[in-house]
C-alpha cells in the first residue's frame, strides 16, 4: 500500500471515531427535549448568550458534523463549524472556569481533530474526496 492509502485509512479512522463521538455526545439532547433544556440550563448558568439558541445550535451543529465526518461529505465545512464550535465551548467554559485538564481534554481534542479534518480533509474514502 501508498503512502496516500495509510493517510487515507488512518483520516478514515479518525473520521468514524471522532464522528461516533459527536453523534454520543449529543444523541441525548436530540432525542430527549428535557436533556436540551438541562443544556440550556448550563448554558445559562455559564453567561452564555440566548442559551436556549445556543444550546439547539450547538447540539445540531455537532450532530450534523458526526454524520458528515462518518459518511465523509462536506467534511470540511462541517470541521470549520467545529472548530469555531469547540473554540467557544473551551475559551467560554474550560478555561474562564479554570477547568482541569482531564475535564477540558474531550472538547480539546475534538478541536485538534476538527482542525485537523478541516487543513486535510476527509482522504480518499470518502463521498466528497475530490476536494481532499
């Protein structure tokens, strides 16, 4: 196998866990109008603007990309919107909190990813893989 395979699978990996990931972290919200209001309660508890707004956004925005990064479409705009997403969740909560690490680390390494996907692309094995 090519070079260009092995960065393919290995973008193809990061792609299906990292988008498994943001479908589990907000499936709940989805599913469950009271698991959006509990975030919408956090959202508000934390100085965040228009929480309900934000909450509904933020869960949607997440769910759409888990789905484009799994299936490999639109992978780099869905990556844009993440990192602007997980920018927001660790400057507006992490750090203004003075957050731990371990606790922090989910939201950072979604960013990394997010960043990562959106300088790349999704690899060959993907729908849209001409543009990456």
């Amino acid at each position: 196998m090519s070079s260009e395979t092995y960065k393919s699978l290995a973008l193809l990996l990061i792609r299906l866990a990292f988008g498994a990931r943001l479908i589990y972290g907000v499936i709940d919200n989805v599913v469950s109008w009271d698991r959006m209001l509990e975030f919408e309660a956090f959202l508000s508890a934390n100085g965040f603007p228009v929480p309900l707004v934000s909450a509904i956004l933020s869960v949607y925005f997440q769910l759409l990309a888990g789905i484009s990064w799994v299936i490999g479409y639109q992978v780099r705009y869905s990556a844009l919107l993440m990192t602007g997403n997980f920018l927001v969740a660790l400057i507006g909560f992490h750090i203004i909190q003075g957050d731990s690490y371990l606790n922090t680390a989910p939201a950072l390494h979604l960013l990394c990813i997010s960043v990562l996907l959106f300088a790349i692309g999704p690899g060959k094995y993907a729908l849209d893989k001409k543009k990456g």
